[in-house]
C-alpha cells in the first residue's frame, strides 16, 4: 500500500501500560490511521524481539524503530534491516566492565536479547515470551564472557553515578532515560528522531507528513523531529515543550485522542490540499 504519512508510536507509558496489552479504544484509533493514507510503525527502546505480538495486532506492515532508534527491523520475516551496533573494542569494555562491577545490565543484539549476570530484566522478557510459539519467541541468552555477537543497544538499571559520567564524558553515546532507573546506551547519532526521519525516506514519504508520539525523555527527538510532534498527557513539561499538541495521560486513553482529535483532522485538512502539496 503507498502511504502519504508516517506515524509513529512509542510502547509503554503512550500505547499500552508496561506488562499489558495494547487496550481496545488505542487499536480501534491505529486501524482508522490505514484509511486515511497514514503508515503506522512502532518506535520503542525495546528490542525488536519484543515487539513482534505487538506489530501482528496493530497489522503494522512497515519496518520498525527499535532500540531507540540503533535498529530498523522487519516484523514480517523477523530481520533486521539496519543496526547501528558498538565498535568491537567499545563492546568488549563495556561487556568486561558491566561483569566486574555487577552492573545491572541487558544487551540487545541482531541475535537476541543477553543478560549480564546482575541484570534483572530477564523476567520482564520472560513474560513476554509466554503463550507464543518457539518461532515467535525472543531469543533470551546468558552472558558469561564479554565476548559477544554484534550489539547495538545496552540497557542499565539504576547504574552507578561514576558509570554514566564516565560514558557520558567518553561522548561516545546516545544517553536517555526510559523510565524510573532505566538508562539507555546507544552510539551517538542513535535516536528515535533520526530513525524515523530514515524511516520516512525509505518509504517515500515527505519529513513534514510525519507524527511521532510518546512521553519520556528518549522520545524528545522523536516529537522534535517529527513534522508534528505529539506528547501524552503523562509527560514532562520539557517533553512537552517540544511538542505541537499535547493529548491526555495513556491510562486516559490519550493514543487514542491523539489520533481522532489531531492526527486524523490534520491529515484530512492535508488531503484536500493540491496532489503537488503532499509529494
């Protein structure tokens, strides 16, 4: 299908509750965006790996922003299109550093998901892993050793002080919170804003035709970079100093509201609008 528009959603806190399903008012919304010409994609710091039941009920059939951004992945055949992943030397010292100093850390990868031994997220991916057949599965591995596959994201969890200044002083990273304790470590350059804006050129679809939604800090370069840029109720006021319209909270259904009262009308005022307008 050729879309004109591009939207993307961030997952927990704007489409769904951590641990939950994606509620009923928010997919009725998603399915009325196919209609109007409007491509709907998924742009979430989780890995790929996580976001596969996810995309099937949205009947998302566009890549996918993850990792916040240091990947794009294929929900149909389950690849990764591109990644954005650590140098070799960078992974390893980290890797070495995360397991002296018992760091609770996770590690996403082309190859699954690896959890350092302090990591205490290896049941959140469990959870997600229940009821779906063995192909659906994430991947979910051990690390042992600091030699690993390819890496392009690491998840930290309440991390020393001393841990993040010193990344944070390498100039090495994307650096952004997720939610309470919850740290992010990406390549610079790895943001959901810019992914999204590859995103949009790969699909043809004009920078200005596209909406980016969601609450916390690594979604800043999302509504930033957007074309129209949408924050939910239950951000921040810097979250929402960057956005053009503002909806209510996710356990208030803001998705939801997003979409029926700013996406749809906007995009039906751009439709009206002369061909040469929207190429």
């Amino acid at each position: 299908m050729k879309y004109n528009f591009l939207f993307a959603t961030d997952m927990d806190y704007t489409l769904l509750m951590p641990g939950e399903d994606i509620p009923a008012d928010n997919l009725r919304s998603a399915e009325k965006l196919r209609e109007y010409g409007v491509a709907l994609t998924l742009s979430t710091g989780r890995s790929p790996f996580l976001t596969g039941k996810f995309a099937e009920a949205l009947r998302i059939d566009v890549p996918l922003i993850t990792g916040n951004g240091s990947t794009l992945w294929d929900p149909s055949s389950r690849r990764h299109l591109y990644s954005m992943d650590f140098p070799e030397e960078i992974l390893l010292k980290y890797s070495r550093l995360f397991i002296e100093k018992d760091i609770d850390a996770t590690a996403y990868s082309t190859e699954g998901i690896f959890f350092y031994p302090a990591s205490s997220r290896r049941g959140f991916c469990e959870d997600y892993n229940k009821g779906l057949p063995d192909d659906l599965k994430a991947p979910l591995k051990d690390v042992f050793t600091p030699d690993l596959p390819p890496v392009s994201k690491f998840l930290l969890i309440n991390p020393p002080a001393e841990i993040m200044e010193e990344m944070k002083a390498s100039g090495l990273f994307e650096l952004v919170t997720s939610g309470p304790g919850l740290y992010d470590v990406m390549l610079k350059g790895a943001t959901k804003g810019n992914a999204l804006l590859k995103l949009a050129d790969n699909l043809g679809i004009p920078r200005e035709n596209t909406f980016g939604i969601g609450d916390s800090e690594n979604d800043i370069s999302l509504i930033a970079d957007s074309g129209h840029g949408i924050a939910m109720g239950n951000s921040s006021a810097e979250i929402k100093a960057h956005a053009e319209y503002v909806t209510s909270a996710c356990t208030e259904m803001g998705f939801s509201k997003a979409i029926e009262e700013f996406v749809i009308p906007l995009v039906r005022a751009l439709n009206q609008q002369k061909p040469s307008s929207l190429s």
